[in-house]
C-alpha cells in the first residue's frame, strides 16, 4: 500500500489513510499473521536452519485501534511557534477483551501457548492490556498465558521463535513483529494476512501489501497472494479441504524459488511472478483431474 510518489501528499489523502478506513468501516478488527515456514525454504530463512526449521507461529494483531486510530492526533503549532506531532495510543477494555477470547480460541486450537506482547512497564493503555488478558485465563483453564514485553518479543523472535505458538498484540507493535516474523520465513512474500470481523467477514492480503515499488516487472513473488486465498477458503467460506489443496500447491512450488527467496539468482532457477503463478495453477488443475 502506497509508495514514494504519493510521500508528499497530506496525511489525510495517502493511500495509507484509505486502507485505514476501510479497516474501520468494516470493523476488521481481528488480523491473523501466520508465520509458517516450508521445510523447503529452511535455506532462505535469516536464521539458521536448524533454529527455524518446524517453526509455525500465528500472530493476532488488533487492527481497528490503538495508535493507528487514537485521537487526538496530529500536527500542529505551539504558541512558542515550535511544531509537534501528537499521536494517542488508545484502547477500551472491551476491544482487548474481543481480540484477547479470539487469540485464546485460536491457541486451543493450536498448541495451547498463548503469549501477550505489551509494554505494560511503561505504557498504561498496555498496563490495561495485560490485565484484560489475565481477566481471560479462567475461561480457558486448557490454555497457557505468557507475557511478554515487546523489546524482548522482539529478541525473541530472531533468538528463539520456535518457543512461540500464538502471539496477541495491540496494532502497532502487531504491525512490526508480523514483519519481522516474515524474514524467518525466508520472505515477506511467503506470507498471507487476514482481517476478519465478528461474523468472519475478512479482507484477505499478502502481508506485504501491494509492492509498488516493482509493479509490472514481473519480480513479485505470488504465493501470498495465494495463501490469502487458502485462508479466505477457510475463515469466510469455510472450505477447508479446498485450502489444504491451495496451500499444498503453494508450498510443492515454493521449492521453485522466487527472486525474492533465491540465495543466488546466478546458480538458481528463478521464477517471474507470472510463471510461478502458473505453476501453481497447472498444480490446481492436476489436482482437480
């Protein structure tokens, strides 16, 4: 979403804003970023293999407040005439409470470990945070709660991710440990996103956006797009079995490698965004044969 030409424009009309506010009007408030690495791209991940091989975490971000929506906002000039921006970290017990029993059904699901990410040492709005998730725990006895603060998620996550399974967080740091998240999987490329309301009506994208800056040059990897297909099928039409198809399909091609997973473009086959999206295709049609 956006890109360097429209940098200059006010903040009210970049392209940012627009997808903010369908966000809102949606009520998208519940965004799942799973971080799932094919065996077949242990090589391509920042890590060493050994440290991400197996490794499959699900983090929940909070997607409809927090600083991203919080006012008073701004920028503005004081009677000194010195200019200050004024952003408002901003959440009510019952938008944590929504996103915190949802996080919690999705690690009982999952492998039973749910860890809160907030900075509850410093930041009110996530003193609050951590207590609504701790008001949780009784109605999932089955499940296990950790918290953590978000410069040690952070560490942890390029340490040791494989000691999480599901992460919940507020907007803004969701926003940043989902990209991080991306890189030990070999690519923000890899990885599909959903935005789901109450009634599971979703929005469904690669967790790296658009890509604007390589638009038409055929370099763009497609398998998240694809996967954020995988995840429709299953969150909004509940299709299960035609998910596990896509997704197989996806991780049989992810072997093929991408520009944007290849160690060395000189001595690997490299597929254009157009021929890997056959590809996959061509899996598809097989499949239903």
């Amino acid at each position: 979403m956006g890109g360097p030409q429209w940098d200059s424009l006010p903040a009210a009309q970049r392209p940012e804003r627009g997808l903010l506010a369908i966000r809102a009007d949606l009520d998208l408030f519940c965004n799942l970023r799973p971080a799932l690495l094919f065996p077949e791209l242990a090589g391509a991940s920042s890590l060493r293999a050994e440290r991400v091989a197996g490794l499959d975490v699900l983090i929940v971000r909070e997607l409809t407040g927090g600083i991203y929506f919080g006012e008073p906002r701004g920028i503005s000039v004081r009677e000194d005439g010195v200019r200050e921006g004024i952003n408002t970290d901003r959440y009510d017990e019952n938008e944590i409470r929504r996103i915190g029993r949802l996080a919690f059904e999705a690690a009982r699901k999952r492998g039973g470990r749910l860890c809160s990410v907030d900075k509850a040492n410093v930041l009110e709005v996530t003193m609050l945070w951590r207590e609504v998730m701790e008001s949780l725990r009784p109605e999932f006895p089955d499940v296990s709660l950790s918290h953590m603060y978000v410069d040690n998620a952070a560490m942890q996550l390029v340490r040791e991710p494989k000691q999480f399974d599901v992460i919940v967080t507020g907007n803004l740091f969701g926003d940043i440990l989902s990209d991080t998240a991306a890189m030990l999987t070999g690519s923000i490329g890899m990885l599909p996103s959903a935005s789901l309301n109450a009634s599971s009506a979703g929005l469904y994208e690669p967790v790296h956006g658009s890509a604007p800056d390589i638009a038409g040059e055929d370099k763009a990897n497609p398998l998240a797009t694809i996967l954020s297909a995988a995840m429709l099928m299953r969150y909004s039409l509940d299709e299960p079995k035609q998910q596990t198809i896509l997704k197989g399909r996806s991780r049989m091609y992810s072997a093929v490698k991408d520009r944007d997973i290849a160690t060395d473009e000189a001595e690997e086959a490299v597929m254009g965004t157009r021929a890997m999206g056959d590809a996959v295709v061509s899996a598809l049609s097989y499949e239903g044969e």
